[in-house]
C-alpha cells in the first residue's frame, strides 16, 4: 500500500472501533528516542522518517506535527500522502491538542495505545480533551499493526555484557545505591522501563536498537532483588555470570506477570514520572501506593564516574585521528572528483572502524553540501546524494559509538573560498561556541541559563538557529541522553553536576544555501580558581580532538582572548594526534592547527 491508501485502511479501522481520531507518535513502550525497526510506525504510516514527529489522523484530514530541525525534509517527504505538516514552535500554527479540539465534536474519541503515551501525558491529554467533553480511549490492539503486514519481528542479536573497566562500577554497586534511594523514599519496588536506564544499571549493551547499543527490555528492582525482562535466548554465558546471584532474567513477555506479582496492598512502586507508560501504570494492582518521581537512574547515568570519562578521553583521541585522516582525504580527493555526500560518509566509517573499540555508528552521520547543509538533521539518500565541488560549504555531523565511550562531532569546511557573508556567519558560531567553553558558572547553573551566550553572537545581528545549543550524551549508550541539556527546551529544572558531559553546537543555517555548525563534547569539571568556600564554581572541558577550519574565520570579528582560545585549543589537537599520525595526513594537521 502507499501512504493514501495505508491511511484509507487505517480510517476504516477507526470506524470499526468507533474512534474518529488515532494519534501515532514516533516513539516506542520504552520512550526511546531512536526506535527499533518493529515499532517504527509513524514513518510506515507517513513516510517521514525523521527522529521527531507524531502523526493525528481524523476522518478527512491527517497531519504530522514535528521541529524546525526537520521542516524542510518533512515537507518534501509528506509530499502526495495526504498529510498536512504542522510546525512546532511556529506562530499561527495549532498545536496537536488544538487541533484535536478544532476537528471533534462533542462526545467522540481520540484512539492511542497506551504502550507508547506515558501516564503523566494521558492524564494531561484526557483532562483537556474533557473539558470540551471528547473521550480519550485505549484500544487493546495498535491499530497500525493490524495493517502493517510485513512488520519486522523482535531483534535476536545476543546480549553483551559490557565489562567493569568500562562501566568503572559494577552492577551490585548500582544497584545497592538504587536502593539507597528506595529506601529514603519508602519504596519496596522500582519498574525501569526505558532502555538506556536498564542497560546502564545491568551493565548490558547491545544492538536492538540502531545506533544505540541498548536491549529491548523491562526491569523490576526489589527491595533483596532485582528481575530483568529481556528474549531469553539473546542471554549467553558472559551476561549470564556477571549477573548470576544478582538478577533474575525471564522473558521479555514475563514481564506483566512479574509486575503484577510484585505489587499488591501495602506495597509501594516507584514509577519515572516522566517515562513510565498508561500502560504499565493499568498493569499495577490497584491496591499498590504508587510513587510517580524521576527515577534515580537517570541523574546517576548522567553523571560520570572516573572511569567513564577517561574512556570518553580515549576513544575521542581515537576518533579525532579518524576524522583528521578523513578531513585530509577531503581536502585532496574533492579536486579529483568523484566525491560524493554518501562516499564521503562511508569514508569516515571506514576509517572509524579501523579501530577495535568500534562498535558502529552512535546515529547517522549528517554528510551534507550546500544547501543541504540547512536541513539540519538531513540523511543523504541515493535520490538526494550530490558531488562534492571544490566551491560551496560541506558539513559532516557524525560520531561513533565505541566500548570505552560515545562520540558526537560536527566540522563545517570550506570546500573552496568561503564568501564574507559565510566567514561572517562561521565566525559568529565559533564566538558563540568559545563562549559557552570558557564560562565558568555557579553550582546549581542550569542549562537553559547558558543557552544564551551560545546565540548572543548570531542575536546582534538578528539572526538565530532553532535547535538546542546542547544534549546530554551516554558513555557507549544513546547519543542523546537526558536530564541535563545546554538549551531553551531540553533539560530544563536540571542543574549541571559534575561528569555531566554534553554537546556544544551553535549552527546557523541559510535555507536553499548552506549550513554551518560546530560541535564538540564538553564535560563538567570543578572550577578549582573560582571556588572558594562559600561557593562552587564549576567549568566545561572539551574533549573533542579535531581542527576548526581557519578558512571560514573573519579574524577581525574575534577578540584577543578568542583568538587564544583557538590557538590553545589547535596547540592541544596537535599534540594529542600527532603521534598518531604519519606521512602527509600529518603534515595536513600541522597546516590545520597553525596559530591564528
């Protein structure tokens, strides 16, 4: 079936459960960001296949509401299917309850499994549907999946158990300390629900998902025990003895068995306010006390031990080698030819995966020219994919995902003489992104209070970009990762701790034209200078190893302790890959990170 047609059946269905809307949202029964190919079911429904978006679907109408990062591409993927595009964020456009309540009529229903809405989400939708007296209802059965014919089935990759001197503590630590927390809480069971949460406590990684090496997986976390809900047969030996004596493992499809079991009168579960679904909340005895707070897990994740961000040090050496061998072979290849947006990819893959540590991509590399480059999350297709001109701006937005650690890195290059405007432009992102490395700020600083310095350059000219300044990344977990977040939106009410790490990623992007952004991973570290007694001061230190393109800089916009900044940062990316290096890609770095 195409899209019209998928949308006809679905209609039908709709009529057969008496539901005049069905909501179809991006993510999965664990909340995840990056969804496994079997619940992929808003890009089967619309064809937009970006990260973000959730698709309503009424009787005559159907759109799909999604951010600024994917305008462009929702736009030309959306075209022909019947589905409207709805932009978040944008004055004049409705929001997905307003439009709900704009198309219903008094007493019909809105349709969502409760599998992918969380409780505190459902609560939230049905209280506002019901003052305009429409129902919010739960059908047993995904509605999507009746029709959805050839959906892929459950992942069957083994499990791996991720190793101590990686992980830097082991699984009875952690989970001594998640019962620490139940404890002051009163709690005599915790339900882990979302997929990074359990991988980090179980010490487990795996490939369910792409690019984040997590497992399709429940957990329930006792008082004297702990239960992991995972396909059995994925368990092997190594998980099997770094568990054993620790955790119980059943079956994925155990798990509302167990649940049930472990719950009853005068008993108290702990729920993540934030993740845990209707769904599993309506699997609960009744007669349980149940405690909706953010699970301890998240913070603990979040914030990494000793051992976690030596790892991150190491392999970002690794991968600054990769990227120098690649922005080399850029420089020398483009000229002869040949060289496309998906070739320049698969290169740097290429060069990744010549390290042992490498375990695959940690999302899908952005390797856009020109006016691709101003689709900030675009993915080269075979009907998209161009040559690479010695002309025009390229920018490559990648990382890898490696067993001591995550990489997440963007470079903007100037493929041949950048014009004043783009030096202007490049320029003004770099002075936002030396900012926000060099802040030194209070204890208790939250993201959304340094958003701005990362703007400010681009606002004195009026100009902005639309997405987040930073995000929390996992160490060999998902590349996004949460509470914490350097940005208007994300982390919010999350103060910065030490060993949060982080992306710094100022962009801007001119639609039809090019894009630019800049991006490294920055760790949170104690400002030992400005502290004092009174008062914490905590700091940001970079890890990313690579040149920033001197092409693309207007030298006359920076100040003198910019241009230090540089100099000192290009001094450091020398003398930490150099060593690695040989021959010519050697001479090309020296050249790269001469003093401005």
């Amino acid at each position: 079936m195409n899209i019209p047609e998928r949308l006809s059946a679905l209609r039908n269905l709709m009529k057969k459960n008496k539901i005049e809307a069905y909501i179809i949202p991006s993510t999965d029964p664990h909340q995840s960001e990056y969804v496994p190919e079997l619940w992929r079911r808003r890009p089967w429904i619309s064809g937009f296949d970006g990260s973000a978006g959730d698709v309503i679907v009424t009787m005559d109408k159907a759109g799909l509401w999604t951010d600024s990062r994917y305008f462009l591409q929702a736009a030309d993927q959306l075209k022909d299917s019947g589905i409207d595009l709805y932009k978040i964020g944008v004055a004049g456009e409705p929001t997905m309850f307003e439009f709900l309540r704009d198309e219903l009529k008094k007493d019909q229903s809105v349709g969502m499994d409760p599998r992918l809405q969380t409780k505190k989400d459902a609560d939230d939708l049905k209280n506002r549907l019901s003052n305009h007296k429409i129902k919010l209802v739960h059908p047993d059965e995904n509605l999507v999946d009746k029709l959805w014919k050839d959906k892929p089935g459950f992942p069957d990759a083994p499990i791996m158990a991720w190793d101590v001197k990686y992980a830097g503590e082991t699984v009875e630590s952690k989970l001594n300390r998640i019962r620490e927390k139940m404890a002051i809480e009163g709690a005599d069971v915790h339900v882990l629900t979302t997929l990074d949460a359990i991988a980090w406590t179980f010490n487990i990684r795996g490939t369910d998902v792409e690019y984040n090496p997590v497992v399709i997986s429940y957990a329930l976390i006792t008082k004297e025990g702990a239960e992991l809900f995972v396909s059995r047969k994925k368990v092997k030996k190594d998980v099997k003895k770094a568990l054993k004596g620790l955790v119980k493992i059943y079956d994925y499809d155990n798990f509302t068995k167990r649940l049930q079991k472990n719950t009853g009168k005068k008993i108290k579960v702990w729920l993540d306010i934030d993740t845990v679904s209707a769904w599993v909340v309506s699997l609960i005895d009744k007669k349980s006390d149940l405690l909706f707070k953010k699970s301890p897990v998240t913070l603990f994740k979040a914030c990494k031990n000793e051992t976690e961000i030596a790892g991150f040090k190491a392999c970002h050496v690794r991968d600054g080698v990769a990227m120098v061998k690649f922005l080399y072979w850029l420089d020398e290849a483009v000229p002869k030819g040949g060289v496309t947006e998906i070739s320049a990819s698969e290169k740097l893959m290429e060069l990744r995966a010549a390290d042992s540590l490498f375990k695959g991509l940690s999302f899908a590399t952005i390797s856009s020219y020109n006016e691709h480059g101003a689709i900030v999350h675009y993915e080269s297709s075979p009907e998209t994919d161009v040559e690479l001109k010695p002309e025009g701006i390229y920018l490559i937005d990648s990382g890898g995902q490696y067993l001591d650690g995550t990489t997440d890195i963007t470079r903007t290059v100037a493929l041949g003489e950048p014009t004043d405007e783009q030096k202007d432009r490049f320029t003004r992102i770099l002075k936002g992104h030396i900012a926000l490395s060099m802040i030194s700020f209070p204890q208790g600083t939250q993201g959304i209070q340094l958003d701005t310095l990362a703007r400010k350059p681009l606002w004195d000219i009026g100009l902005n970009y639309g997405h987040g300044t930073g995000h929390g990344v996992g160490a060999f977990l998902n590349v996004h990762e949460g509470p914490q977040g350097i940005s208007y939106y994300r982390g919010i009410g999350v103060p910065l701790e030490l060993g949060m790490v982080c992306s710094n990623e100022p962009g801007f992007y001119k639609a039809g034209e090019y894009g630019m952004r800049i991006e490294t991973m920055i760790n949170v570290v104690k400002d030992e200078e400005k502290s004092s007694e009174d008062l914490t001061f905590y700091k940001f230190e970079t890890m990313t190893l690579c040149p920033i393109d001197t092409k693309l800089i207007d030298k006359a916009l920076l100040t003198g302790e910019e241009i230090e900044f540089i100099n000192i940062y290009h001094k450091r990316v020398y003398g930490e890959l150099s060593p690695k290096l040989r021959g010519k890609a050697k001479e090309w770095l020296a050249a790269a990170t001469e003093p401005i």
